[in-house]
C-alpha cells in the first residue's frame, strides 16, 4: 500500500494549483515517514483517531495499516479543506474500510479545522480522541486573523498554523492519548513559541523526539528547506526520559535513538522553556568555557533596527555624502565585506531625522545573520565589522541581523573578534542546535546562550588577531582557550 499512497501523492500534488497550495502551506507526508509514525503509537484494541489537513490519507492509511496488524479497530475523523485531495482522500479512506471489515470507520470533514475544533473545545462533549497523526500545514497566521482571534478564544497564542493544528489537537484528546506529528523544529525555541511550549509541556508529556540530520529530505519532492521533527506526545502522563532518536533522511536505514532525562530536555529554571534536543550523545552540554549570561559580560544582543520597507523613500542605491551605509547580510561573501554592492536592495539611506533614529555609530560590532542558507554548515554565522570598515558615522543594520553592542555602541576591538571567533567555532555551533533547528536565530536564542568570561573573550580576540579565519583554526584557537 506504501508505494500505491506515495504515487497518489505524487499524482495529487501535480493537480495543486501553486497558489492555492502556498495559501494553505502544504506538504504531503512521504509513506516511509509515516509509517514510521504510526509505529511509534500504543495499540489498545479500540483508536479514535484524529487526522487533521489529511491530505491524501497518507498518515492515516499507515495508522490504519498498523492497526489492523495490531487487532485494533479505528473510528477516524479526518479534515481536509482542499476538494482536490479530499476526492484522493475519499478513494484511500474507502478502501481501507472495506479491507477492515467493520473495523475501520472513517470520515472526511472538508471544513476549516480551527474553527471546528474551537467550537467542539467550547461546546462539544467529552467525545475525545484516543490517537492523533498529524503533518498540520505550515503557514504564519496574521494578527487580526479570524483563525487568531478563534485561536484566542480557548486560549491558544501562536504564530502559525501548524503549532494551531497542535495546540487545538492536545486540547481535543482524552487522557493519556498520543499525538505524533511531523513539524517544523522551530517551536522549540524563541518567545513567539513560548506560550505553545508551555501548553504542550503543561498538559503533556514528550515520549519522543525525532530529527533528520539532512534538512532538506523528509519532504524532498516538495523541495521544503526545514528542519523537522517528529513529536510523540502523551496528554496527562507525568514526564519521563525522552526518547531522541535520528536518522539521515526518510529511509531509516541508519535510525539511532538514546534516552536522555528531562532536564536535558528543557532546562528547570529556563523561563523560555526551551526544548533543547541533543543531536549527538557526546555533546549535551556547552563548552566549558560557557558559564557567563550576555548581562554578566556587560553585552547586549538586539535584532538589526532598520526594517527596510518602513523606510522605502530614503533608499539610495549609491552612497553619498548625504547618505548613511545600510548593511545586509548579502554585503558580506566568504567572511569578507563588500560594501557597496549592486543588489536589488539599496546601500544607502539618506540621512533624516526619521531614519537617524533607526541607526548606531560606528565602532566594533559584531553580527549574526539571522537566516542560514542551505549551503552554509554552520546555524551560527558571525561577523565582525570593524571601526574603520565603512567610513561613515552612523550605521544601519537591516532587520536580518542580530547585533551584539554596548548600549547601542560598539565594543573595543579584542571583545569584538573574541566573541566573533566564539560564536563561529563547531564547539558552539553544536550546542547551540541541541535547542535550535530552525534556520532562523534569534536574539532571545543568543541571549539564552552562556559566554566565556569579557576577560576569555579579549584573549581569544588577541590570539585570533592576525590568524586565518577558517573553521580549523577557529576551532583550534577556541581548545587552547579552554585548555589549563
């Protein structure tokens, strides 16, 4: 059945109108994944099972196929509002029910699941759900949206559909139901998310956590570039040791897992309640020379204040004298700056009270982009501008950095290129993906992060002075540090 689900996932997804499919974020679960999933529940004889935006019924047909091998009967609801692939979903739900000879039931809702689930949450009875598997679609969810304001109302704060699709899922189920669901890994950290991890960490337990080391191959057909996770959580049981297991890509073929205990999970006392996953057994904890918060140093980490579009009318493509540089990250190549640069983003904006309140003076700054790209190895990329490296008074970062400063002024020199060569070293970086995996970084992720001494910081800026900027080096220059 895998192989006949995965060319109805094919063919269906050729039949989506592009538009349409970006408006709904969709993304079809390949048979391996789950199947995967579907192993990953308790069978007990009797399921309801709960599918939302099913798709194709590619996660439920893997349920049901489980199911039946474990002598369970499945009573399932799936929500799928596309007509398109609800018609596939039909065809795939059907014929599962007339293989189970009585033991299936299934049916398809094509209405809009958060407005049915808020309803059934305020108004419906104790018909809970036993079973819920999920690949929720991935789109933001605007301020003032009717889906936010539907979401408000049984008490859900989120950002986008698919911690919505979650959210609403742990609320419907019963005590000591299970939900598994592929999602993007970035919930587990930043503040946006924070009110969604203290639902799931205050209502459920996490079972098992599930990474892809390549980011790009659990949904490769539809060419997705997101780190995802597969979630097992079990709503009322008291939190144990977490399962993290990992596997290159969808096949499974090199699938580890080890079990980890909850406080390495998420910290006791982080009020972020950051979700910190271990991607390798050796490195759980930060490099020894990590034991100073941003404050203690007496520095500070802010997202770049120049949100370009607000200041649209003062672009220049040229600098001049009447004109202040803006920085991007594409101004920097292989470490190096290249300012100005021909982009379809300007270099400039002209210097007016209104743009004067959105810029720093120049001095020692370090930054941090604020998206990695595919090519790039490392989550953390890091650069240090120096004083003298644009000429200029004043300075505008654009929205896509993260700027360590002082006060909203630079830093001397040696704190500078210290701090650059920590944040750019493997040591770090490994760490730093244990509780991040999204390719965003955030500054509420760098504040979280612990930092050698402002004394450590000038050494290793002295000692990287003058050396080759690359990754054996970093790394070598960071172990002498620590090393007695």
């Amino acid at each position: 059945m895998s192989l006949v689900i995965d060319q109805v996932r094919r063919e269906a997804s050729k039949l989506l109108d592009s538009q349409r499919r970006s408006e709904l974020g969709q993304y079809m679960t390949p048979s391996p994944i789950a199947e995967f999933m579907a192993s990953l529940f308790s069978y007990h004889g009797k399921a309801k099972l709960l599918d939302a935006g099913a798709g194709v019924g590619s996660l439920t047909s893997a349920f049901f196929s489980q199911a039946l091998r474990e002598e369970t009967s499945v009573d399932a609801e799936t929500w799928e509002i596309d007509s398109t692939l609800s018609s596939y979903l039909k065809n795939t739900l059907d014929e599962y029910v007339q293989l189970g000879q009585g033991r299936i039931k299934a049916c398809i809702h094509t209405s809009d699941f958060i407005e049915d689930a808020t309803f059934s949450i305020q108004f419906g009875g104790d018909n809970r759900y036993t079973h819920a598997i999920l690949n929720p679609p991935y789109k933001k969810i605007s301020t003032n949206s009717k889906h936010r304001k539907l979401l408000r109302m049984v008490g859900i704060e989120t950002v986008n559909l698919y911690t919505a699709f979650v959210a609403l899922t742990v609320l419907l189920m019963a005590k000591g139901g299970e939900i598994v669901a592929i999602i993007p890994r970035s919930f587990c950290n930043g503040s946006y998310y924070r009110p969604f991890r203290n639902l799931i960490l205050q209502t459920c337990s996490i079972r098992q956590l599930h990474l892809f080391d390549s980011r790009n191959k659990a949904f490769q057909d539809d060419g997705v570039l997101q780190e995802n996770v597969i979630l097992h959580l079990v709503k009322g049981e008291p939190q144990g040791s977490v399962i993290v297991s990992t596997s290159f890509d969808a096949k499974f073929s090199d699938y580890q897992q080890i079990m980890f205990d909850a406080a390495v999970i998420v910290k006791p006392n982080d009020i972020e309640k950051f979700i910190h996953i271990p991607t390798a057994i050796e490195q759980t904890s930060a490099p020894t020379l990590c034991t100073h918060t941003l404050r203690d140093i007496e520095l500070e980490v802010c997202t770049g204040p120049v949100v370009d579009f607000r200041l649209k009318e003062y672009w220049r493509n040229e600098p001049d004298d009447n004109t202040v540089p803006l920085l991007y990250p594409h101004h920097f190549s292989n470490g190096i700056l290249c300012w100005p640069k021909l982009h379809k983003k300007p270099n400039a904006l002209q210097l007016t009270p209104d743009v004067r309140k959105w810029l720093m003076p120049r001095g020692h700054y370090v930054l941090v982009k604020r998206f990695s790209t595919k090519e790039e190895r490392r989550r953390l990329v890091a650069y240090h501008l120096t004083d003298d490296a644009l000429g200029a008074a004043y300075i505008g970062f654009e929205n896509h950095w993260n700027v360590f400063h002082i006060g909203k002024h630079g830093m001397d020199e040696n704190t500078a290129r210290g701090l650059t060569t920590f944040l750019n070293s493997t040591a770090l970086d490994e760490y730093f993906r244990v509780f991040s995996g999204h390719t965003q970084v955030n500054a509420t992720d760098l504040r979280n992060v612990r930092y050698p001494s402002r004394k450590k910081l000038c050494e290793l800026g002295q000692r990287a002075k003058n050396q080759p900027k690359d990754q054996a080096t970093i790394d070598r220059l960071l172990e002498e540090l620590e090393t007695p």
